[in-house]
C-alpha cells in the first residue's frame, strides 16, 4: 500500500475530514451558520478547495456529521448512566446530568446542536430527528419500568419529556432560566417522576 508521509491515502482523507469537522464546529459555534461559508472552513482548516467535495455534499452535511457526532456522545453516555443498577429515579436522574453536562463540557457543541443547527437544512433535520428518537428510546425503556398508569403510552410520554428537557436546556443555556444545574437536573427529574408515578383515578362507585 503506497502511503505519503507516513499515512495511506484513506488515512489522509480522513484526516482532512476530521479537520473539517472541528473547524465547522469551531466557526458553526463562534460565527454561526448562517454566517459560515465553506470557503470559511476551507480555510479555518488550512485545505484547498478540492478538498471539502471528498467529505461532504454542502455545508448541511457537514452540520449534520457533526450533529451525529454529538448525538453518538449524547447516547453513549446516557446509556452507560441507565446500564446500572442503581435505583430507577437515580439512574433517570444520571441521564438528565448526562444532557445537562455535555453542553457545559463543550460549549461549542451545545450552541451548536440547542442552536445553530435548527437553521441548518435537511440534512441537519434529519439527524436531529434520528438523534431524539434514540435519546426518546432510552426514556421509554426507563417508563416501562414501572407504569402505574395503563393510559399511559410510554413511546409518546418519552417524547414529550425529551422535548422539555430539551426546551428546558435551551432556556438554560441562553439564560432565560436562572438556575443552577442540580435544579435544572431536579426539574427534569420531577417531570420523569410525574409520569412513572401517576396512578389512575379510583372509580367511584
């Protein structure tokens, strides 16, 4: 196999794509999308022009490698936090930590899925899409636990408390709520709770 300075040739397309992935989360975070160009990330990343058609179609598949990216972390995490076997309120709890935290590790990650990636295109959307699916299967696997309430359908409840976290984080992270993580985390962790522990009305006779 011929290789130049030491690398094959898919080693060195990979390369210059990973470099095309922190630069586009470098600037879709810093500048924002709608403000980035691919000639912009072009040279944020030191390449030639040749090179960002070898990777990626437009800059919304570059948004969406990266959305998949976060989204592979997001879920990695969190199913390590339920695989114990702890409790089912602390293990629901250490998700909700998991999605609180990333955004606070990495602040580029969090503009850019909570924010820069809703004014991407379809692509973007697509892998949001696929991204809370996953992240709303995780939380229907943690109601089915313990549903007290037979009315209840766990895969639509599972959307809607991933959409409010969500939202909750959002609000958040732009300081619209003012409050600490561990209320962040508590809040999200009541709304769990109001589901797994509804019980249905008693008839009366």
């Amino acid at each position: 196999m011929r290789t130049y300075g030491g690398a094959t040739a898919e080693q060195r397309v990979s390369l210059r794509r990973r470099r095309l992935l922190d630069s586009g989360l470098e600037l879709f975070s810093s500048r924002g999308y709608a403000h980035t160009s691919i000639s912009a990330v072009l040279r944020h990343a030191g390449l030639k022009d040749r090179y960002f058609a070898e990777s990626f179609s437009s800059l919304d598949d570059l948004m969406a490698a990266l959305m998949r990216e976060i989204y592979e972390e997001e879920i990695a995490r969190c199913t390590e936090a339920i695989s114990t076997d702890q409790p089912l309120r602390d293990r629901a709890r250490n998700m909700i930590d998991v999605v609180v935290v990333l955004p606070l590790e990495d602040p580029r990650k969090g503009r850019v899925k909570l924010t820069e990636s809703l004014g991407a295109g379809p692509l973007t959307a697509r892998e949001r899409r696929l991204g809370l699916q996953r992240m709303s299967g995780l939380v229907d696997a943690l109601l089915r636990e313990r549903l007290l309430d037979p009315r209840i359908d766990t895969a639509t409840m599972s959307v809607a408390v991933v959409g409010a976290v969500s939202e909750m984080l959002l609000s958040w992270s732009s300081g619209v709520l003012d409050v600490s993580r561990a209320d962040l985390v508590d809040q999200g962790l009541l709304l769990f709770e109001a589901i797994t522990e509804h019980t249905p009305a008693t008839s009366q006779g």
